[in-house]
C-alpha cells in the first residue's frame, strides 16, 4: 500500500456560511468558494450541488472510466498488441489499486481534474522499477512547488496532520489548461444557476398556490386605523396557514365580507425566470464542451441527428481528455526505454460505433478490402473468434485500374476463363489474382518486422548477440513459424491463381491445383526463411538490423508476390505440359 494511502479518501465537505456571501476575504480563509457578483459563494463541491455541472462531470468521467484503458507493445512501424504481459496493463485495465477498480480510480481521477483542474495519484514502484499500484490524492491537499534547483516536488497533507514531501516520479498529474479548473473559470455562471435554485426554492416555501389579489367590493374597506390593521394582519395569517408552501398548493381559498378573488396568471419575470433556467444549462455545457442533449436540454435534438451527435460528442467534447490522459499515462508511467515500443491507449471504437445498418456496411467494405479477417470483426463486435477466421480476403473480379481500359476495349471478363492459352489472357489472370497474394506477402512481411523488433527488444539491442541468434535460428528454422505462417498466407492465394490457368487451358478437371499450390507455398517459404536469416545474421554483425527491415517493409512484399506469380505460373505450365503429354500418349 502506497505511503499516502488513506489520503485518497474524500475530504468532507464545508458548508458555505450565508451569512457572508460577498466577503472574499472570509469566503477564501473558510475555504469556502469565491464570492460572484450573484451573491453565492462557488467552490468545486459547492458547484456539484448544481444539477447541470453534476450532470457535465458525471458525464465526463463516467464515460473516461467505462472505455477499456489498455497497455499496448508496437509492432513494426503502425502494427500494436495488446501487452497483457506488461506490469502496467492489470494496473491500468482492471485493478490500480486494492480498494479501487479501474472505473472507479479512473472517475475520481476525472472528476478532480474536470472540477479542479489538477488530478493526482501516488505511484507505488516495485524493486524493479514497475508500477505496481496508483492510488488518487485530493488535490486541495497536494502543494506542488519548485526546489531553488528547479526540481519539481510535492508537499501532501496527510489525514491527521502533518505534511509528506514527494519527489516528482513518485506523483502521477493529470492537469487541464495551465491547471485551471472550469469551475474557477466558469463561477459567475455557476454562480447564477445556484442562485436561480435558490430563488426557486423560496418561491415554493413561501410562495402562496393561489396567486392572484383579494378585491373589496365597491364601498368597502378594512376599516381605519388600528382595526384595519388588525384587519390585515389576520386575513395575511389566515392565508399564510391555509395556503403557504407546497404542502398546502390549491386548496379552497375562503374569502369574507364580499371579497373577490382575481386571479393574476404568469407575468413577464416569472416567464424570464424560466428561461433564465434553461439558459443557464446551455451555459454550463458551453463551459464544459459537451453537446446540450447530453445534459438533457432536448429542446434542439431530433431523432434524425440525435446518432450524429452522440459521435459528434466523442469526436469533439470526449477525445481531447482520451488524449491528455493517454499521453499523460505513457510519459509518467513507462520508462523511458519502455517509450520507443510500448504506450497506453483508450479503445474508443465501441462508442463510435453507428447502428446496425452502419456497422454491416463499414465492416462488409473493410472485409471486401482484405482490411479485417472475419475474427476482426467478431471482436469489434464483442464476439468469440472461430478456427479459420483469422484469413483476410479479396473479390477476385478486381483488377488494378490502369488495366480496366484495356479490357474494356477487348471485351473481355477478367473473371471468366479462356479458352486458349496466350499470352493475353495469361497476364489478365496474373493482374486478377496478383492483389491477393500482394496481401498475403504484406501480412507475412509485417508479421516478420513484427517479431524481429520484438526480439530486438529481449535482447537490448544486440547486447545479447548471442540470444538474438538463437532467435534467427527458431523463428527462421525447419520448424519455425516463420515458414509455417509463409505456407499459411500463400498457400490460398496459391490456388486460386492455379485454378484459373488451369481452366484457362482447358485441364480445371485434371489438375490438382491445390497440391500445386501448396508446393509452390513450400517452396517459397523455404527460400524466404533462408534469406531472412542470413541476411539479418550478417546485419546482426554490423548492428543494422533497423535499417534491413526498413529497407524490407517497401521491397519485400512485392518481392516476394512476383516471385510467387512466377513460381505457380511456371509449376500450372510445367503440370499441363505433363498431362497433355499423358492424354495424347506422348
């Protein structure tokens, strides 16, 4: 448990003293707000009593805290992984500390910093270095300052008196800009909203149901002097105990000597009154940023772009505080080493998510573009990947388009199969299917930076030259998995291409393209594996294992698809050869 621990819990609240709403001085030593030009004193717990602000903070870290908050390991140059091995990542995603879950720290850490404008949690090491635990302190009771070296430091007042010294890796700040908090900006506001509440609270307690005047009958008076005096004071009580407050809202009003009551409806104040009102909540969204359906104020929100909204908030209103608490987390609690290959992430995709028309026609598209394999798309949808549904796909009907001309002119259907075999028709099948196995070389050739810059890593930049071997030598070997994922990822597009020569020549019967396709696949990841470990042995020797995989991520993969092309191209030529010589007995 951190050295600070039992600071986190909430501070009681002061109570604002009504009898000195304008005096700063006062209202600053009680700690009790700053005094407005409204007359009522705003400090941030003052302000939560205020329903638009309680609705704008809640909003804001309710929904900071229910977005997952994960660690994650770059891989390659834009690939990343979900880091579950890291120290950071339970830290983070599920428990920061004994007596709080993820939510619950991630709340109370917003709402100091929405409120306040600063946020802070105690950092607790273990021996090696790795943060263990994170446990938030109220910022009214944490004094950063300055030491005469520059050092930043923070004095913490502990509960029970006394102050603790912290040095600054030991605090993790959150802080909005330059510090300042909305409530501090936003009091003249807040402070009108309250007083609104106030007035309309008086205005039920003593206000009477029956609003209107009592008229005498032409004639008729109370009487002089003292009885008319004693006159009115006692119609005024009668209507004060018959008739004041809620508790005695539209009761018979009981009226002597020939009095009549005129009733007197809404005037122009109470009108302005109201939307005063439903003013001052548009006012506090302004100060918050946040869209005024989200505070309930329904008054422009439709059905036709109420969907557009909700994003529009996340986009606009919610990515700004992802933002500052992503950078804020990776630079505070990752080592600087850790920095070049790990960070922390919100995973916001689920709240930009449209309906399920939307949803369908994004992921068909990606799905058309070999972007996302089928178990993408399950776990964007919170569902269980399957065996198999980790392949990406292609239509084989497209063909780049700087070809589409040509065959447009020619008439003739990229997708259907010739009859004879030319030349022609040969490059038109290759410029089909030459997409998909540029995929599947793509996929390969990330996958290989992917794991070699993570070996890089283990072994602390050749450091350990000898472990980083080792690696070569398991990734790369007979039975690594670098040739096994080669076999995997071309082996389908493999077929497809052997498919179609074979029905272009008139053998699609006769010739077993899959054996020809997993053949070639064989082959080519043999070669590829062999290659890829020599050369990254010899730039091992010269430390230049970044530079080959740079010069790799934008010549390997078309190295490797032509080289494919050609080797399915040659063994479907060499086979019809074979079985047109058997067929024809020669």
């Amino acid at each position: 448990m951190g050295l600070l621990a039992r600071t986190f819990e909430s501070r009681a609240t002061t109570a604002v003293n009504p009898l000195h709403p304008k005096d700063p001085g006062l209202v600053s030593l009680l700690g009790l707000g700053t005094a407005t030009a409204s007359g009522v004193a705003v400090s941030p717990d003052r302000a939560m009593s205020y329903s638009a602000v309680y609705q704008a903070v809640r909003i804001i870290s309710e929904t900071v805290a229910q977005v997952p908050l994960l660690t994650y390991e770059r891989t390659g140059e834009q690939g990343k992984r979900r880091a579950t091995e890291h120290p950071l990542f339970p830290v983070l995603a599920t428990q920061p500390n004994p007596e709080q879950t993820s939510f619950e720290w991630r709340e109370s850490m917003v709402g100091h910093l929405a409120l306040r404008g600063n946020a802070y949690s105690e950092i607790v090491m273990d021996r090696g270095g790795a943060v263990r635990e994170l446990w938030p302190l109220h910022p009214d009771r944490v004094h950063p300052y300055r030491t005469e070296g520059g050092q930043r430091r923070y004095k913490v007042d502990v509960s029970g008196g006394g102050m603790v010294d912290l040095a600054d890796q030991k605090i993790l700040r959150l802080r909005t800009l330059w510090g300042m908090s909305v409530v501090s900006l936003a009091r003249e506001s807040i402070g009108v909203g309250l007083a609104l509440d106030q007035y309309a609270g008086r205005f039920f307690s003593n206000g009477s149901s029956p609003r209107g005047a009592m008229m005498m009958p032409p004639g008729k008076n109370l009487g002089e002097g003292e009885l008319a005096e004693e006159n009115r004071k006692r119609l005024r009580q009668s209507l004060s105990d018959t008739h004041g407050g809620v508790e005695n809202f539209h009761r018979v009003v009981i009226l002597e000597d020939g009095m009549k009551w005129e009733p007197i409806g809404m005037t122009q104040e109470d009108a302005q009154f109201l939307q005063s009102r439903r003013f001052q909540v548009t006012e506090i969204a302004r100060w918050f940023n946040l869209p005024a359906h989200m505070l309930n104020d329904l008054e422009k929100a439709t059905f036709s772009n109420i969907s557009e909204q909700a994003i529009a908030f996340v986009r606009y209103s919610m990515m700004p505080w992802f933002t500052r608490i992503e950078q804020a987390l990776s630079s505070r609690l990752l080592s600087p080493l850790e920095h070049r290959t790990h960070f922390v992430e919100f995973l916001v995709d689920g709240l930009l998510r449209g309906d399920m028309a939307a949803r369908g026609e994004f992921y068909t598209k990606l799905f058309q573009l070999g972007a996302l394999s089928p178990n993408e798309i399950r776990s964007l949808e919170n569902h269980n990947p399957f065996d198999g549904g980790d392949e990406h796909f292609v239509q084989l009907n497209m063909v780049p388009v700087s070809q589409a001309a040509e065959m447009q002119a020619t008439g003739s259907d990229p997708a259907s199969p010739a009859e004879g075999r030319s030349a022609e028709d040969q490059r038109r099948i290759l410029a089909v299917v030459r997409p998909l196995v540029a995929a599947a070389a793509a996929r390969l050739v990330r996958a290989e930076d992917r794991n070699v810059r993570r070996a890089l890593a283990r072994t602390l930049d050749f450091e350990d030259l000898e472990g980083f071997r080792t690696f070569l030598d398991g990734f790369y070997g007979a039975t690594g998995e670098a040739r096994a994922l080669a076999r995997r990822s071309f082996e389908p597009a493999f077929a497809a291409l052997a498919e179609r020569l074979a029905e272009m020549v008139g053998l699609g019967a006769e010739l077993d393209a899959r054996a020809i396709a997993r053949a070639a696949a064989t082959d080519i990841a043999e070669s590829y594996a062999d290659e890829s470990r020599s050369q990254l042995s010899d730039a091992a020797d010269s430390h230049t294992v970044l530079g080959k995989l740079k010069t790799w991520k934008d010549l390997r993969a078309r190295e490797l698809t032509d080289r494919g092309l050609r080797e399915v191209n040659l063994s479907v030529s060499v086979e019809a050869k074979r079985l047109a010589g058997r067929m024809t007995g020669g």
